[in-house]
C-alpha cells in the first residue's frame, strides 16, 4: 500500500477517508458534471443557437405574415425546443462512455439510479432551462400574442424536465453504438409526443384566454411519471450498453 | 399448469410442444378468415351513410387490434425474458415485432384508403391513423434497436427495455392525441364511430378479427420454431432432428 | 347477398378502387408474410442438416476426432454469453 501523504507531509494534515452515503455521491456527480459541462461552453450554447435558428428558418420558408406566424408559433416554438433538446442528448452519456468514467459510475456501491438522474438533473439544468428562458425571446419574433409569454416559459420549462429524462433512455439505450445518432432519435420522438401536446396546448389554451390549469397539471404529471420510471430504465439501458 | 408452463422455457419443448398446436392454428385461421371475408364482402348489407367502403372495417379494425395487441404481447416477453431470464420469451418477442409492424402498415393503409371516399383525402390527422402512426414508428425502433449490437443478448434486453417503456407510453400518447384531435376538429367523421352496427354488420367483424388472431397465434408459433432452429443449431436434440426430416 | 350480380360485387357500389385496394395489399402482405415464414424455415433446416452430415462425415472419418465442427450459422450477431 503507498504511503499516504499524511505520511509525508506534516502530521497536522489529516486525510478524511471518502465517505460513502447516497447523498455525497450524488452531489459529487452534480458537481462533476456541472463542471465539466461549463467547461465546454460551446456544447451549452448549441441547443441555444439551433433553437434561434430553426425558429428564424420558419418566416423564412413559410410566411412573414405576423398574424399567420402568431397563429402557428406555439407549435413552432415547442416543435423547435424539442428538437434542439433531442440534438443535445447525445453528449450526455458519450463523453463519459468513451473515456471510461461510465464504467467506473456503473461499478460506483450507489444506486445508479440515483447517480444517472443527478446527470439528467444537470442536463436539463443547462439545457431545458435555458430553452424555458430564451423561447419568449424568439416568441416575440414570431408575434406571439400577448398572456402566453409566461404560460410558454412555464411549460417549457416543465416539459423539458421530461424530455431530458425520456431522452436520456433513449441516449443510454444507444450510447455504445456506432451510429447510435440516428436511432436515438427514431426512439425518442414518438415519447415526446404526449409533451408536446400538453406543452403546445398550454401555450395554446393562455392564448386563447381558457384555463391552462388543466394542461400543466398533465405536464407536471408526466414529469412525475418521468421522475419515477425513468431512473430506473436509464440504469438498465446503461448495463446493457456497458456490458454489451 | 405450472410444470406445463415451465417446460415451456426449453427451447426443446416449445419446439415438439409448438409443432403439435401449429396445425390447429392455421386451420382456425383459414377457416375463420375464409368465413368472414365472404360474409364481410359479399353478405354483409351495404352501410346507410358510407356505401360499400365501410367493408374496409373487417381487415382494418382487425388489423389496428393486432397491432396493439402484438406490441403488449411484445413487451411482457420481453419483460419476462428480462426478469426470469427465459430464452423463448425473448425469441417470441423477436419474431412478433415484424408482424406488429407489418399489422400496423395495413392497418394505417386501409385506414388511409378508406379516408379517401369518406374524408375526399388520401391522409387525415385524426386520432386514430396519427396513433397507428406512431405506434409504427415505435415498432421500427425496436427492431432497429434490436439489430444495432453486435452481441445478440445486448440486443435483446436493450429492445426489451424499450418496448417496456413503449407499452407504457401508448396508453399516454392514444390519450393524447385523442383529446388534441378532438379539439381541434370538431364534428369530422369518425371511421367507427356511429350508432351500434346491427348483429350482421359486426359478426363477420368478430370472426374476422379472431381470425387475425389465430393467424398471429400460429405465424408467432412457426417463426419461433425457426428462430430456435437458428440460435440452438449447434445442440445435439437440433442435429439429430433435422437428420429425421428426411 | 348484398349484391344481385358478380358485376355488381367487383363494383362495390362505385367504392371498387378503394375496397379491393385495402383488402388487395391486406391478402397479398399476410401471404408474402406466410411464404417468407415457410422459407425461413426451409433454409433453417437445410444449414442444421448440412452440419449435421459433414459431422457425421467427419465422425466416420476420424473416430478419435472429438471436437465437433464449429460453423457458425448465418447470422450477424454472435451469441456472447454474459453472466450479468
């Protein structure tokens, strides 16, 4: 066995054994990952800039009539954050994969479960969030009507949540496969749909002055019934890829 | 029952004990399916408001049925290959997911053809056909999921998982889009949806859909039965078989 | 009968197009899907039965031979046994 530096050093120096404990290491990997995704800010802004672009290409290729833009952008502007959440999906298990530490998270005495959706929890963090934050911004662009801002953010915000965890079955379903890119999405985006529905007809509903109460109880539903099943089916996707 | 069932995991015994309930399913198959076509085509009486079209219904609602019905099945095998470990159930499964896609196209194909007469368009968003839709879209990433890994085990329990977490969503999605649909387009015409049909508009309907049933009972039995041929080729019991027929 | 004459049965009341489209690609699938079956089958049974003889030609030849031929039957995917 080494010799531990307190050995070499002064005696004043203690060494704390690594605690154990389900609650360390889920904010270890918190940690980690916000870390480590903060230090590649250019991952971080990609979501960002295709959801800007793909809601600049609508005008562009459909019509630049506002009343017509005003009447379609709830869809368009759910449509286009889904997408650029599915686009980011793919560097949330990759990375580690590739260089091992996926492996050694597999081997971690904690709860996989838990340990992967700390991981969803900072994927969505610096992904879904942001999306939330800047649609009212590209909301404006495609003249939104007025009393939805709020209603859009809110249940972006809500629905990103779920789609970061559904999609993170699918990204640990694919992860150890070569051309894994294309069939994630094939995979996901027919489990998105319930969120899209909910989160468009939320924005939809405030539109047109109804009660949105209904339509965000869902989506908070669905988060929950995300929240419960999919840890465990992220753990198991991520044996198999590991082991496979 | 259970010693019964329990024989079943060999792939030895699925094999002689399929190879004896094989026959009867095709025969209930043909003689039902035979049964409700000409009952269905010819004598069921023609429909008030759609004409002669609405005999679309006895190959598409059995079609839609089996689709759903196969993608359930699909995914308790693999929930039982996954938790007992059992072989069949995953060979079952594997076999299953092409006819569930292949049930799904004929029935989103007739669904579509019959809109034509009916909605005067070759495609309709409407809850159903967006459904089946999707489920076909499910049903392709499963196979395709299953195909993707080099080791065959990976393979199946990667497209066990999904299939859990896509038989858990269907329910969910159906509702889903049944309400958007139902929001957005108020009074369109629904393909089932009338009054209820008299007893010799949906017996036929009832025969025909037990004979799609039987039908899958005996493909699944004989897809299986190769499929064991093809994973325990290099098992004596295989061998010594395939030297007794002829 | 709900058709007085083979004629009009074909016609289907004007919906001829549509009825015989559906039903058409629904028959002709489910028999492309027996078929298919049957053949699978076939050549399964032919790959096991051509193992099955150059084993036994290779038994007969060399009676202390113990090993049996490892010919690995078409398929794209390899059976690894895992323990997890």
């Amino acid at each position: 066995m080494q010799r531990s530096h307190a050995q070499l050093s002064t005696p004043e120096v203690a060494i704390h054994a690594p605690q154990g404990g389900l609650l360390v290491a889920i904010k270890a990997t918190l940690k980690r990952d916000l870390t480590l995704m903060l230090r590649r800010r250019g991952e971080v802004l990609n979501p960002l800039v295709f959801f800007a672009l793909v809601i600049t290409l609508f005008p562009i290729g459909i019509s630049p009539d506002p009343e017509l833009l005003a009447s379609i952008a709830p869809g368009l502007l759910w449509v286009a954050a889904l997408l650029a959440a599915l686009l980011s999906l793919d560097s949330l298990f990759r990375s580690d994969y590739d260089d091992g530490s996926l492996e050694q998270l597999l081997l971690a005495p904690q709860p996989l479960a838990a340990l992967g959706l700390a991981k969803v929890a900072v994927h969505w963090l610096l992904t879904g969030l942001p999306l939330a934050l800047m649609a009212p911004l590209l909301g404006i662009m495609l003249s939104l009507p007025a009393g939805s801002y709020a209603v859009l953010a809110l249940s972006l915000a809500l629905g990103t949540a779920s789609l970061s965890l559904i999609g993170a079955i699918g990204a640990a379903l694919t992860v150890g496969l070569a051309r894994g890119g294309v069939l994630l999405s094939l995979l996901v985006l027919p489990l998105y749909i319930p969120v899209l529905i909910f989160g468009a007809g939320a924005v939809q509903a405030a539109i047109f002055g109804e009660g949105i109460a209904a339509h965000l109880a869902i989506l908070g539903a669905l988060l929950a019934l995300a929240l419960m099943l999919a840890p465990w089916a992220i753990a198991a996707s991520l044996r198999i890829s590991i082991n496979g | 029952m259970w010693a019964f069932i329990n024989k079943l995991r060999s792939p030895k015994w699925f094999y002689a004990i399929s190879a004896k309930l094989q026959p009867l399913f095709w025969v209930a198959a043909t003689l039902l399916l035979l049964v409700g076509t000409v009952w269905g085509l010819a004598f069921a009486p023609v429909d008030y408001q759609q004409g002669n079209s609405f005999r679309i219904i006895y190959v598409h609602v059995p079609a839609a049925f089996l689709a759903q019905s196969i993608f359930v099945s699909m995914a308790v095998s693999g929930l039982v290959f996954m938790v007992w470990k059992i072989k069949v159930a995953d060979m079952v499964a594997t076999v299953m997911a092409p006819l569930g896609a292949a049930m799904t196209f004929v029935a989103l194909f007739s669904g579509a053809v019959w809109g034509v007469p009916t909605w005067g368009t070759w495609w309709m968003w409407d809850a159903r056909l967006t459904s089946m839709l999707i489920l076909l879209f499910l049903y392709l990433g499963v196979i395709a999921l299953r195909g993707a890994f080099s080791s065959r085990d990976s393979g199946s329990r990667a497209a066990s998982v999904l299939a859990m977490v896509g038989v858990i969503n269907i329910p969910i999605i159906k509702y889903s889009v049944d309400w958007w649909y139902t929001l957005h387009q108020p009074a369109t015409f629904t393909i089932t949806g009338r009054a209820a049909m008299t007893m010799d508009m949906w017996a036929p309907l009832l025969i025909m859909v037990l004979g799609f049933y039987s039908f899958f009972i005996a493909l699944t039995l004989m897809r299986t039965r190769s499929e064991i041929l093809r994973r325990e080729a290099n098992k004596r019991w295989v061998r010594e078989l395939a030297e007794e027929t002829n | 009968m709900a058709f007085s004459s083979l004629n009009e049965f074909f016609a289907m009341g004007g919906h001829a197009v549509y009825v015989w489209a559906a039903w058409g690609v629904t028959a002709l699938l489910m028999l492309v899907i027996v078929w298919h079956a049957r053949q699978e089958r076939r050549q399964l049974l032919n790959v096991v039965k051509r193992r099955a003889r150059r084993e036994n030609a290779q038994r007969n030849a060399q009676p202390s031979h113990a090993q049996p031929l490892q010919e690995p039957v078409n398929s794209a995917q390899k059976d690894v046994h895992h323990d997890a």
